[in-house]
C-alpha cells in the first residue's frame, strides 16, 4: 500500500518512479555493452524509500544492488526480492554473520573483516574488495593492496568476487585526479588479473564517473545519484537537464493561518511575526521532518497557489511562513515544499542552496518519518 497522506501530518513526498526509468536508461546509453549495473540504494533509496525505489531497479534490470546500511539490506529481502546485494562497507567483524545469513556480499577492507567472513562462512563466500585510491576513507590503500589480495584469498572458504574504488568528483580539476587514479586502478587489476586472480567484477565509476566521461577498463558500474535525477557534477562537466528528478514534490498543507500580528514586541516567540505586515502561516514541517531555517544572508520559501510564501523560522514540528503576498489564505491550503505550484517551481537545488549543502543532503534529511507516496 502506497502511502497516504494523513490529515493528522499531511506533510509528503512524491517520488516519480517513471523518471527512474528515464534516468535508468539514460545510464544504459551511457555504458558499453554487458556493463553490470551495481545500482547504489543506500541511504533508504537515497531517502526516496528503499523498497520501491529497489523493487523497481531489479525490474529495469539491475545486476546487482549496493547499500552501507544492513537494515536497507533486510528491508529488501523482506520485500521478497532476491537479488544481489553489495554491502558498502559500514560493519565491524561480529556483523558478518548476519550479512552471510541475509545472503549479503561483504566488501572486505581489512583482514579483520576478511577474517570473519572465512571463519563464519560454511562455503565459499563471495566477497568484494576495496581499495582506497585517494578518497580516504573505506578501502586498503593502493600500494598494499597486492599483499592484501594474496593474504585474503590464502584464507579458507573467501571468494573473490569482485573489487572497486570509489572516485567522486565535481569540478575538471578533481576530475583529472579521479581520472589518473581510475587509470591506476585499472593497473593494479590488470596486474592481479596476470598472477591468477581473477575478479569477476571490477569497478571504479560511480555517478561522476560516467556522467563526467571517466574511462576504464571495469566491466561495472555503480551509480547512485544519476539513477535519482541528481548530478553531482558542475555545470561546466555536465548537463544536468539529461536526467530527471526522482522527487517529484514535497507538499504540505496550511495547518493555521494567523492575521497580522497584533502586538509588536519583539520576544523570543514573536520574532517572526514582528517582521510581516500580513498574516502568517504554519505548515507541519519541522527540523524534525528534516527541515533547516535557511544559512545567514540566504532566505527560503514556500509555494502556496503559486505564490512565493518567505519562511520565517522553523522549529521541531514547525514552520512559519510570510502569507503577506497570498489573498485570502486558509487553513488546508496547499504549500508547496518542493515542486510546482502554478507558474513557480522549487527545486532540490533551491532548497540545497538556501541551507548551504547538497542535494543529496537535503534527501536524506527528508528522509525520516516523511510519508512517501510513488507514483509511475
Ligand atoms: C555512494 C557510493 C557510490 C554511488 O555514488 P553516487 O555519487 O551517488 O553515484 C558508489 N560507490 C561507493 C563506494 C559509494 O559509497
């Protein structure tokens, strides 16, 4: 059952899986033939919702799906899908047990974690490796990563399935960087490919790689903003009108509608309202929804009958909006959040500029206990 928004909090997002689609395919456009597809869902689907958002990549052909979170992976499986599953790091050595149970691929970037993986293992246990080439962060860095391989696959019951790195990047001079360490990569791999090991899968670009032209020699890939409609390159690296938004909207609902204030003296309470000369709005949709107030020197609005609604403050459940500009406003009308609202629209990157962060940081704030409802 989709879900509904509810009179009690009609606060909600739309998640447009038809656009899905479209970037899917745009992705396979961009991908010579037979490149495995490790779509990336963590975060809960990028805050988009884990199980459609999964259920609907594996119907688009997906090979396999990756997430950093083991609940995510549970979340899929009990929604009945069997597919592969990746685990991108995110586990200490006692968690392994539970991924091996949950038929979920470890990413092995230690020999604690190796280790584990032979020792509950009952059969060979595919796993993937992963080398730091720069990012620093999750991975065996490059130059031990051939002593690392050959004491990995010396342990029982390890299969060596696949290995990657991870290479975002945003602007031309990170993506000389990102390419000369892909170009590494791809060395390294040839060079245990010669000594025997044979890697299945091998791969290093990500949504910034394949939007921005990486070239490699992997036969995977795994992308997570593209699929999401969310480029993480600058404008001058990429055209971000080629992929579509995968939210749709955010919207909300007028929840009171107060007229101008009466008394004007500044409280801590009555801030906002000493500002507007019109009435002012409350919509249901607080920090603890995910909202922030806008950074120092920016401003934020809503959208309610197309009509620009400045926000005032937000608090936990709350946000005060300036209803001075919008005739006649009253309680159940329509705000829009994110989205359109007659000829006005609010983009993900509106919402990520008046806070000062990215997109995807905004996703996964509204990510919480925000209905989804998906539609296409
Ligand atoms: C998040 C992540 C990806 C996908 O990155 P996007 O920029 O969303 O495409 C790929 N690989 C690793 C290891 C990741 O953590």
């Amino acid at each position: 059952m989709p879900a509904q928004p509810s009179p009690t909090r009609p606060t909600f997002m739309e998640v447009d899986l038809a656009a899905l689609d479209a970037n899917y395919r745009y992705l396979k456009s961009r991908l010579a033939p037979g490149t495995r597809v490790i779509a990336s869902v963590k975060g809960n689907a990028y805050g988009l919702g884990i199980v459609e958002v999964s259920r609907r990549l594996v119907a688009l052909g997906a090979d396999a799906l990756t997430t950093g979170a083991f609940t995510d992976a549970l979340a899929i499986r009990q929604a009945g899908l069997d597919c592969e599953i990746v685990m991108f790091g995110g586990t200490l050595p006692d968690g392994i047990p539970a991924l091996l149970a949950e038929r979920v691929i470890p990413t092995v970037h230690n020999m604690e974690l190796a280790r584990a993986v032979s020792a509950a293992a009952v059969g060979p246990a595919k796993v993937y490796l992963k080398l730091d080439c720069g990012l620093g962060r999750l991975g065996v860095p490059l130059k031990d990563a051939a002593g690392f391989v050959r004491a990995v696959a010396a342990l029982p019951n390890i299969a060596l399935e696949g290995i990657y790195t991870h290479l975002p990047f945003g602007n031309a001079e990170e993506r000389d960087w990102a390419q000369d360490r892909t170009d590494r990569f791809d060395d390294f791999v040839d060079g245990m490919r010669r000594e025997g090991f044979a890697f299945p899968v091998a791969q290093a670009r990500s949504s910034a790689g394949v939007l921005g032209g990486i070239r490699d020699r992997c036969n995977a890939v795994a992308p997570g903003g593209l699929l999401y409609g969310k480029s993480p390159l600058s404008p001058e690296l990429g055209d971000p009108s080629l992929i579509r938004p995968v939210l749709k909207s955010v919207r909300s609902r007028l929840i009171h509608v107060a007229p101008a204030a009466h008394d004007r003296t500044p409280g801590l309470h009555s801030r906002h309202a000493f500002r507007v000369s019109g009435a002012t709005g409350v919509v249901p949709f607080g920090r603890a929804d995910g909202n922030r107030a806008a950074v120092a020197g920016r401003a934020g609005h809503m959208l309610v009958g197309g009509i620009v609604a400045p926000v005032l403050g937000v608090s936990s459940e709350h946000a005060v909006i300036d209803l001075s500009a919008v005739p006649d406003p009253r309680v159940g009308d329509e705000v829009v959040i994110l989205g359109r609202s007659g000829d006005r629209a609010i983009t993900l990157g509106d919402l990520a500029e008046w806070q000062a962060t990215s997109g995807s940081d905004i996703l996964l704030m509204l990510s919480g206990r925000m209905p989804r409802i998906h539609l296409g």
